[in-house]
C-alpha cells in the first residue's frame, strides 16, 4: 500500500548490494516488511472461495477447486510477478516507489494540463484508498488468525472478537517506542512462517497431487466459462491472495529491486503456493467438512503454535501497514496535500521510523471499530478487495503515464502494457463491486472522504498563496523605497519564514509596518518541495544577497524528507551567509481565514480549509524553529 517501514530507513540512493551477506540481509528485511499482508492472505483468501458458510464460495469439487486454484496461481503470476516485479518496479523516482511517488514522477516530465491534474487528483483518491486498506489490513489479518482458538476449541470461540481488540489495542499502543524492536525480528519471524505454512500444505498435496493440474490456465478458463455470475463474483474472494502487492513498489527504497525479487522467488511463492495448493487437496479430502482451509492442514497438536505464530506474523504485517500509513502521511503533508502533523522520529539514527499520534489513534478507533461490527474475518473480506483493485488500477494508469511522457514510449507500445494490466485491474474490480452493499463501501467512504479533504487542502493552499502573493511588494521596490532605508536597523538577524520565493512576504511587510525596526541581517527563507524524494548536496540550498542586509535563501527538500530550518541556516555559511543561532528571531505570520470572500473556491471547502488550517500543527514545531526565538504576527485574510 503505501511507504511501507519497518526497521528499516528511508535510503536516498538505492544502491547495489556491496556482498552477498549484505543482499541476504536485505532479502531477510524483505520478508518482513514488503511481504507481510501478502503472506498472511493464506489465513482467509481460499476460506473465501470454497468454505461452505461464505456467501460467494462455491462447492469443493474437482472441477471448482481446480478452477479456483488456478485463478489463484495465475493472480499471483500476472499481478505479483509480471506487473509488479517486472514493470512497476522499474518506475522508482530516484530509487523510492509507491502511488505519490509515482505521480510526482509523472508531473516531472508529461505535459502542463496532465501535470496539474489527472495523475495527482488519481494518485490523491489511491492514497485515499490506502489509508482504508490500511485500517482493513490490520484488523481482518488479527482476526483471522485469532480464529484459530475456535478451531482448536469451540468454547473459546467467543473469545475470538475480544482477543483481537486486545491485541490490536496493544499494537497501537506501542507504536510511539517506535518499530526498531519489531523490525529486528520481522525478517526472521516471516522467514519461519513461510515455512510453516510450506510444510502445514506440502503433505495434503503428496496424498492429492491432483491439485498440480491448476497450474495449467485452461482451468481458469473453464471455471469462468461454465460457473457465470456466480464464478465471476468469485474474483472478489480471489483477489484476497493479491492484497499487500503494492508494498512491493512502496517499498523498493527501502531494499531496492533485487533483494524483493529474490526473496519472492526463493521463499515468498514457494511458501504460498505450498499453503494455497495443498488447502485446495483438503477440500478435495474432505469436503464441506472443512471448517477452516488453514487451520485445518496443522495437526491438533500444532494448532496452539501456529496460532502463536499466525497472530505475530499478522502484527508484523498490521505494522507494515500501520507504518506505512504514517509515511504516506508525511509525504502528503510535505507535497501540501494534507495539513501539517506532529511528526515524532523514533530513531535517532532511522530516518525512515516515525510515529504520527493523530493517525495513530484515528487508525486504531478503526480497527477496533471494524472488528466489533464486522465480528469476522469472512464479514470483513467482503470490505477488502475494493480498495485493493482499485489502487492496483490507478497504479497502472500512472505507470502508462510513466512510458508515454518520462521513458518517450510510443503510444501503441505504451498501451501494449497499459491495456491488459488495466483489465485485469477493473475486472477484479468489478467482481468487487457486487460487494460494496456488503462492507465495500468503506474503503470507498474512507477514499473519498481523504480524497475531499486533501483536494481541499491542496486548493485551499494555492487560493491562500494567491492571496498573499496579490499583496506581496517586489523586492527592489521595497529596498530602495526611502521609508524603508530610514527605518532603524537593531543588532542581530531576522529570519521570515514565506512560502514565495521572491516578493518581500506579508509577515515582514505586518512588521515594518508595526515595529518599524529592522534587524541588521534580514533573511527571507522559502522551503519548496520537489517531485523527487530527495534533494541533496548543492541542489539543497540556493542563497542570494539582495542588497541592504537582506539575503533571500530557498531550500529545496524531498517528499520524504523534513525541514530543519536551523541546519538549512547552518550550511549557508558556505555561501557568505552566517547566522548566529543565539541572535536569530524568527518571524511567522498567522493568518486567520475568513470565508468571507471572493475565491473560486466552494463555501464547504473554505470552511473545511479554514478548520484544518486552524487545527494545522505549529509551523515552529513543523520547521524545529526553537521555541523562545519566534515572534508570531496575526492577520485576517478573506477568501
């Protein structure tokens, strides 16, 4: 879904592995993080399909699970393998993957009217659709693998709901340590699982070899072919095997191409097709007596330890999730795309760890709230695959984008990729459609309602800067105007903080205009974020004297990156610029927003933009401006 990260940083620079042991390390990391959704589907994806109590399941015949087998091993082949591993991955901006990622891309190079609107307003609506896999992941992954107290007792079946809060709950609740502990661990633990869950299949499969025959897609055919609606709704249960696909883009930064290709070929499908295979020779075994495909397949006896196992490799994937959902958080805010947030780096060496509170906790209220109604992992599937599908589809429309206007692909060969990737996309995304009555409409509610505020952020914010850039004065103007070279200059520097890079900004103009003093050393900073996830080196920071004491500095950062205003001021001492922290003040204007005017803009955004506006965390916090050394001047500003 998402920036995925667990225990592992944020890399500027994807880079080849330097040994073997450092690529078998990063294969490990893999696993833990890139694979964790994915490799839990096992616990309910093929219950879906044939376990009798499921609404789309159909009957465990020969030909059914056969047919069903083989929609699953060829999702796994086109989706996972050839769209992702093979295409997708090759669209990095600058080493970092994932749907922001991939539409800051797009905006680099295609053309003006493309730029400004289709790839950012889809790339916001499957963030949307993110978040509200990011809140199904977590919740459907725990309860299914507390479900398996029922099957190892019947009396504890009531258990199953309460013991899934508690765990979600103390998930949450120690997201603010930060994830370095999980992280450490994760690789091994999924390591294990995939095992397990290899081993758990592989014996059903010996006694019933039949199942092999589903690798063949003439099965698939068929059982489409002769089941009708019913076998095409059943694509909404197939598609369960495919959820957490994205990571394997969002995270390429992290562990970059090789390593995540890798430890799929060699462990990740091996485990699942082992699992989902000989789960199919089960119910070819022993029928509608089948209670649970998972559980099933382990023996009485391992059915405690491979609880134990299941619940911690479906935290490890709700941590994935959980983390990414604080990424992409972050980089929405640094693209101007959502208000600013309290962003805490649990790592002092990690920049990748980082804990946000107000998503955490509206993350968690979701979750549990989805198990208390939803009350199992079969209930819930019904809300999972739209978001899913829907992601997956917009992904291929930006990776289109991505050929035409950044790789100069001509447009039959561009749509040579484009259109079969698409209708696999939106036809999984049909079959899911049946099931917005039935708990689909969540992720959808949850994705246009991030969407709405986001474009509302996003448009809220360029209406605001005209506004203010409409009562900006030029800079020479300003300088060489007689009032101005008469005011009286007091020891020190000043910096303004403006989201203009030229043009003298209001909160200077509020503070002549009221103070009539200024500092010997006036420093105008603009922070601009770029479509890129990094900015390093000389490309950071360009500084200009204006003349009279003034100097106007512009630092550009990455998406992924934040801005420390007292380190941007540090480095411009190698450009003639030198700030004392102990005599710097920092100026931030305030504005109060007004609903009041005359922008273009629709009342109910305006008065959304203006609460999110008000409810935005601090700039002196956002920007690690010291507390003690900012002045803050208000002003109403209509819109």
């Amino acid at each position: 879904m998402s920036q995925l990260a667990i225990g592992a940083g944020h890399v500027p620079h994807v880079h080849a592995p330097a040994s073997r042991k450092e690529l078998l390390w990063l294969c490990l990391g893999a696993l833990g993080v890139v694979y964790g959704d994915l490799g839990t589907s096992p616990l309910y994806a093929l219950n879906e399909c044939l376990l009798a109590k499921n609404k789309h399941a159909v009957a465990p015949t020969l030909p059914n699970v056969l047919g069903v087998l083989s929609l699953v091993f060829w999702s796994l082949m086109l989706i996972v393998v050839v769209k992702y591993l093979f295409f997708v991955l090759r669209a990095d901006n600058k080493g970092e993957g994932g749907i922001l990622a991939l539409a800051a891309l797009v905006s680099q190079k295609a053309k003006r009217s493309v730029r400004l609107g289709i790839p950012i307003l889809l790339a916001l609506f499957g963030a949307g659709l993110l978040y509200g896999d990011g809140v199904i992941t977590p919740a459907i992954s725990v309860l299914s693998a507390m479900e398996g107290l029922s099957e190892y007792s019947h009396r504890l079946s009531d258990f199953v709901v309460p013991a899934a809060v508690l765990v979600l709950v103390a998930l949450f609740s120690v997201q603010r340590f930060g994830t370095a502990k999980i992280g450490s661990v994760a690789g091994w633990v999924m390591l294990l699982w995939f095992a397990a869950i290899g081993a758990a299949g592989l014996p059903y499969i010996i006694r019933n070899p039949v199942v092999l025959q589903a690798v063949s897609p003439h099965h698939a055919v068929i059982f489409l072919a002769h089941g009708g609606l019913h076998s095409f709704l059943l694509l909404g249960s197939v598609v369960l095997c495919v959820t957490g696909t994205e990571a394997l883009y969002a995270d390429m930064g992290h562990f970059g191409k090789t390593p995540i290709r890798l430890a799929w070929s060699f462990v990740v499908f091996p485990g699942l097709l082992l699992n989902y295979f000989g789960q199919g020779a089960l119910f070819l075994e022993h029928g509608t007596k089948v209670s649970n495909g998972f559980y099933d397949l382990v023996p009485k006896a391992l059915i405690l330890p491979m609880l134990v196992l299941a619940t911690t490799a479906a935290i490890i994937a709700s941590q994935a999730l959980i983390s990414g959902a604080f990424s992409l958080t972050s980089q929405a805010v640094q693209l101007g795309y959502m208000p600013r947030v309290k962003v805490v780096h649990t790592s002092s060496k990690i920049e990748g760890q980082i804990y946000i509170p107000e998503v955490n906790h509206l993350l968690m209220a979701s979750c549990v709230g989805l198990v208390l109604v939803f009350q199992s992992s079969s209930n819930l599937a019904a809300a999972y695959g739209i978001a899913v599908t829907g992601t997956m589809a917009i992904t291929s429309f930006l990776y289109f984008l991505v050929c035409r206007y950044n790789w100069s692909y001509s447009l039959a060969k561009a749509l040579a990729i484009f259109i079969p990737f698409v209708a696999i996309d939106l036809t999984f995304f049909s079959a899911n459609a049946a099931k917005i009555a039935a708990g689909g409409w969540f992720p959808l509610a949850v994705g246009a309602a991030l969407f709405g505020l986001m474009t509302t952020w996003w448009r809220g914010r360029r209406e605001l800067a005209t506004t203010i850039a409409a009562g900006a004065l030029d800079d020479q103007l300003f300088l060489e105007d007689p009032g101005t070279q008469a005011l009286p200059r007091v020891p020190g520097t000043a910096v303004f903080m403006s989201s203009a890079t030229n043009g003298m900004p209001n909160v200077l103009l509020h503070h002549v205009k009221h103070n009539k003093v200024l500092h010997k050393q006036v420093v105008l900073l603009s922070v601009v974020t770029q479509n890129v996830p990094f900015v390093v080196g000389n490309l950071q920071l360009t500084v200009r004297e204006l003349g009279h004491g003034f100097w106007r500095v512009v630092a550009a950062v990455g998406f992924m990156q934040q801005a420390d205003v007292p380190r941007i001021l540090a480095r411009c001492g190698k450009q003639a610029l030198i700030v004392s922290p102990a005599d710097t003040t920092y100026y931030l204007g305030r504005e109060t927003l007004l609903t009041t005017g005359k922008a273009p803009i629709a009342r109910w955004r305006k008065t959304l933009f203006s609460f999110l506006a008000r409810n935005a965390r601090a700039p002196t916090a956002f920007f690690n401006l010291p507390p003690n050394r900012v002045v803050e001047l208000g002003a109403q500003i209509e819109l």
